[in-house]
C-alpha cells in the first residue's frame, strides 16, 4: 500500500538489506493498480475455485495511506470476487499512527489489525525508532489500548514481535500475553549465512533463539489457564503431530503467498529481499500478467518442491518434515544460492527436538520437562 516507513528500525529486511529498490518504487499505489490487483484476485478465485482468501495490507506502513484509502482496496476486493468468497482482510502496522479514525474505517470494511510489538519498553525501543531515534513504544502501546477497548477489541488481529535472544524471554512473553492477544507471532530476525543474523555465526554451535523459544515454550505449554495462541510454537507441535504447517518456516508445504508492489508488479514474498538485490524483481505485472504466472516462474516453483527442495543434509535429517529446512530466505548463501540448511540450523533442531520431547512424555505419561 505504500513503500516508505515512518519508523527506521534496525532490523528492517525492506530498507536494511541488499535490495534497495524500494527506493525507486512509486511511494503509493494508485487506485488502478489496486482495481487492477483486485481483478488479479478475482481471475484466481474463479479458475481455482476458491471459497476463502486472505488478503493483507501492507507496507512500508499501511497507515501512511488514509483511512478510506485502505478501506477502499479491501471493498474492491470483496466486490471482485462476489459474495459466495470469504476474505480475510487484514492490515500489519507498525501502530504509531493507528487512530479512532483508522479503527473506523476497518470496523466498516472488516480489516483486522495486526500491531508489532518487541516487549516492553526498554526491549521495544532498542530497535523500533524513529529516524529521530526517539522510540515509538509509548505511541503503539496507547494504540493497542485503543485497539483492545470494547468499541474495537474484535477488529485485534494480533501482535508481532521480532526476537532478540539479548532479551528476557519470560518478560517478553509476559509482556505481550498481559495485553490478551488474539495471537503473538515471534519472527526470527532475517538474516542467512552471508549476512547472518545477530548471534548466529557459522560453525558456532550456540543455539541463542532455541535458548529463548525454550523458555517462551515452557511457559506457554506448561499454562495452568488457556495461554494465548504463539503462532510459531503451535504450528511446530501441529506439525510433530502430523497435521501441515500453518505458519511460513515451517513444515515442508509449498509457498502460498504473493506480493503486488505499489507499481503493481507482483512478486515473490519480500523477504527474499534479504539475500542479494534483484532476487525479487518481476516483469510481471498486474496490467498483464494473471498470477498462475507467477506460480510457474522458476524462482516460484522452485519453494513448491517439497524436499526436493531441501539440502542434501536436511533431508537426511529425522525433523526434516517439520522444519522443513527453515525459511527459504534464511538459507541462502552468496555463491550458493538457496540450497543450504537455514543459518538457524542449530536453533530449530534444539527447538524442535525440545518440544517433541515434551509431546512424546506426555503421551507416554512420563510428564515433566525435557531440557
């Protein structure tokens, strides 16, 4: 919806990483793009037969557009592909400029709100500032208790939060579970074995995110009161039961997500964005281009693979099925592509190695906490 930001935060993969050409994208997208994109929409719920999809608005920041401007798309959206197709509407922002008006707008158009959130203030500010470097947690707090009064409370989508192993993960937790959250989604920072993320050094077999998800999970797991649902933690234990991924990074299901830019190019997920510039860029656009164009480029069909795609490591790895090699960006590697395990290799076997002892006591009725 729009390509700049209003924060500067530090771990950013649009603005922060090899690919720069956010810089020459238009900063907003026109209302003919977006009435070409929801034709786009429509065309691929038609020839799939689609009864439900999901559509999220985002940025850059999302709120640097009016209220009616966002309204706006998703009632294109909806008028495109007719009243028999369910879409889930939602919007990710960075919540410093989410108002009563914006609040407005998604209660008549049925957006929910997604708010990112890192913790406390102290943890939050330390990364999510403004190019002012004055921090933003005061403003997005006073956003989510607007978000979470009774007036709008349905419209809380959830709140995201990029991991810092530095922090306490127990405060974190806590921290975001005291504001009653739909959903809390913990984000490994992006990063992969040319440009690691921070902690994570090659060969080093230190294990800093699994560490902090470790003590998030036993919290969660171990609640004596229904605990809020961790996106990340339920989709790894849906996935060691044998159901399918239900979150990106997880699990061995095939890519299902495609991005328009504010030009109207539609694109692989942005966070491919990371590895080297021009790992995204597309000829295709919505002014000619249907999405099964997409599905059928090289780079698309290439995370559609299953464990064809994985790395000869992973799969002869015993967590290949769920962890599925990790997010495809996070295995590149310059020179080498994307067939490498993920730069957090050791992370997510400790990780997902943990919670499957935990499940298998359980069931077996051994109980009590596997380190």
């Amino acid at each position: 919806m729009h390509s700049r930001c209003d924060l500067a935060c530090d771990y950013c993969y649009v603005y922060r990483f090899a690919d720069q050409r956010w810089r020459t994208q238009p900063r907003t997208m026109t209302s003919h793009v977006a009435e070409l994109t929801a034709g786009r929409i429509a065309e691929h719920v038609r020839d799939h037969r689609l009864t439900r999809i999901r559509v999220i608005l985002h940025g850059g920041e999302p709120l640097l557009r009016t209220p009616d401007d966002l309204a706006a798309v998703v009632t294109r959206v909806r008028r495109a592909v007719g009243p028999a197709v369910t879409v889930d509407a939602s919007v990710q922002t960075n919540g410093v400029r989410l108002s009563e008006d914006y609040l407005r707008a998604f209660d008549q158009a049925g957006v929910r709100v997604g708010v990112s959130l890192d913790g406390d203030a102290a943890d939050h500010d330390r990364h999510r500032r403004g190019p002012d470097g004055r921090g933003s947690h005061a403003a997005v707090t006073a956003a989510i208790r607007l978000l979470t009064s009774p007036r709008y409370r349905h419209l809380f989508g959830g709140l995201l939060c990029v991991i810092d192993p530095r922090t306490d993960p127990a405060g974190v937790y806590r921290s975001l579970s005291d504001l009653d959250p739909p959903m809390i989604d913990f984000l490994l920072p992006h990063g992969h074995w040319s440009s690691p993320p921070p902690g994570r050094e090659a060969g080093d077999a230190a294990t800093p995110y699994a560490d902090w998800l470790i003590t998030v999970f036993d919290l969660w797991y171990g609640a004596s009161a229904p605990p809020p649902p961790v996106r990340l933690l339920e989709s790894i234990v849906h996935t060691l039961l044998g159901g399918g991924p239900a979150v990106q990074g997880i699990g061995l299901g095939p890519v299902q997500t495609v991005v328009v830019e504010t030009d109207g190019t539609i694109e692989q997920g942005d966070v491919l964005k990371t590895s080297r510039a021009g790992t995204t860029r597309s000829t295709l656009n919505v002014a000619s281009a249907a999405f099964d164009r997409v599905l059928l480029s090289p780079p698309v069909v290439a995370q559609q693979l299953g464990p064809l795609a994985l790395a000869p490591v992973c799969r002869s790895c015993d967590l290949r099925r769920t962890c599925g090699g990790g997010q495809y960006a996070h295995r590149y590697r310059d020179g080498a592509g994307f067939a490498n395990p993920s730069v957090y290799c050791p992370d997510l076997y400790r990780l997902i190695s943990h919670i499957r002892r935990r499940l298998r006591d359980d069931l077996t009725g051994r109980g009590g906490v596997a380190g």
